[in-house]
C-alpha cells in the first residue's frame, strides 16, 4: 500500500500569512498526497475489476472441461469497483461530496466481499481506502484556502524592477552593432583619402 503522510502545523486560516516559501511546501506536500491516494485507488479498483474478469474466465474453463461451476462471485463487486474507478477522477479534485460517496461504496465493497471466500482478500484495500478518503475529506480546509492563495501551486515572487534594471545593466552590448559601425567609419574613411588622390591626379 501507497504511503500516506501529511502533517502541517498551521490552521488554514494561517495559512495567508506564511510566506511563499512555506506556502509552497504545503502545496506541494498536499499535491503529493491527492496524487497518491488518486493513485492508489485507481489501481486497486482496477485490479479488483481484473480479478473479477479473470475469475469469470477461468470458472468459464472450468465448466467446459469438468462440467462443475466454481462458485459465484456478487456481480455487485466489479460494478461497485468500476464505480470507485470512474469516481476517483473527480475525488481527485478534493470535490467533498465526490469524497464522501468513495467512502460509501468502499464500505459497501466491503461488505461484498467479506461472505466469500474467494473475494475476500480485497476487504483490507477497500479499509484502507476507505481510511485515506476520510483523511482527505479533513484536508479539504487546507487545499480550498492555499489554492485561493496568489501564485498558487508555485508560489514564485515576480522579480523586482531594481532587479530587473541590475540584470539588464549587466548584459554586454552587441558586438555585431560596434564592429559594423567601425567598418563604416573605416570604409567611409578610405573613400575620402581615394577621392582626395584623385583630385590631386
């Protein structure tokens, strides 16, 4: 399982007075964990919808070749997984009420599966799926005060204008605008001394 850690030590409504140093940090420590559990869930769904097609196959084989059913598994299992899997993508978002209902079928998903035998492996993923959506459901707070927050997700200050005039100070002129009016002068130079030899002539 994916690890979970998120701790801060500030309430949100502290939040707007941190600088953006430390406004990024729980940004980005707050985007790692979204994108974990978002990870973690689409996995686990997915592999719970896996097994159910591979288990349906192979009780497919089973029956043509020993003529005996192996026992069924809740068509509600893979549809409740599908609906986890599809869901995800807006929980992702920190929508609360998308969160709330992950946690619902989780819980149902749970239920489903604990009377077999053959299905029951998946209760622990669907607990701990259930135990992270609720722990985002309390970081909600957090991430709807620092994503109102100005520069969000970067939090990068713009330079000042002294700082823009010091770096423009130090760019060196072009060097192709001296030499070219140096061979003017050059060039405009040695006209003259021709048309003065003329004359002379």
């Amino acid at each position: 399982m994916s690890k979970f850690r998120f701790e801060i030590n500030v309430e949100p409504k502290d939040i707007p007075r941190l600088d953006d140093a430390h406004k990024r940090d729980c940004a980005d420590a707050l985007t790692k964990v979204i994108n974990q559990v978002f990870k973690y869930t689409l996995i686990y769904s997915a592999g719970v919808m896996a097994f159910f097609g591979a288990y349906s196959l192979f009780g497919f084989t089973y029956l043509m070749r020993m003529e005996k059913m192996l026992p069924q598994i809740n068509l509600f299992i893979p549809l409740l997984a599908l609906a986890v899997f599809l869901l995800e993508f807006i929980a992702g978002t920190m929508n609360k009420t998308a969160l709330i209902i992950e946690v619902i079928l989780n819980i149902l998903l749970i239920f489903a599966v604990i009377p077999k035998l053959q299905t029951v492996w998946i209760a622990p993923f669907a607990l701990y799926a259930v135990v992270v959506h609720i722990k985002l459901i309390t970081f909600i707070p957090f991430h709807k005060v620092i994503s109102e927050q100005p520069g969000y997700p970067e939090f990068t200050s713009l330079p000042t204008r002294d700082e823009i005039v010091i770096k423009k100070e130090d760019v060196p002129p072009a060097e192709t605008g001296e030499s070219g009016s140096d061979s003017t002068d050059s060039g405009d130079a040695s006209d003259d001394k021709n048309n003065t030899e003329t004359k002379e002539k």
